[in-house]
C-alpha cells in the first residue's frame, strides 16, 4: 500500500500536469491515458484497482516500487 507522503506527492504530480492543460484520457471503467509530466506526447495508463489504490505504467512509479 502506497505510503500517505507518495500519495501527495503523486497528488502534486497529477495536478502539476492538469495545470499545464494537459489532460487525461477515459479509456474505459476506472482507466486513463495521462499525459507524461515530462516527455511530450508520451501517455501512461494509469488503473483504479479499488477505491485506494492505483496503478500506472510509467517509470517514476515503476522504480519507486509502488507496484
């Protein structure tokens, strides 16, 4: 389960990228394409498993062992 400090700081992330006007895709029940926060044109799925957790594909949350 994800710690309540990465939580936030993955909050900052998303909003971070909404700000810039970017914003994610609705791909299906509880999955997005999002925007990567620092290579154009690039898009991650990111997974609402349940209520609390979620999954994305990208390599920040890959190598931060939050999967």
């Amino acid at each position: 389960m994800q710690a309540l400090s990465e939580t936030n700081e993955r909050r900052m992330r998303a909003y971070a990228i909404i700000s810039k006007g970017d914003k994610p895709q609705v791909v299906g029940n509880d999955v997005y394409l999002v925007p990567s926060q620092s290579e154009k044109g690039v898009k991650y799925k990111v997974e609402c498993i349940n209520e609390t957790y979620w999954t994305c594909e990208c390599m920040d949350y890959k190598t931060r062992a939050l999967i």
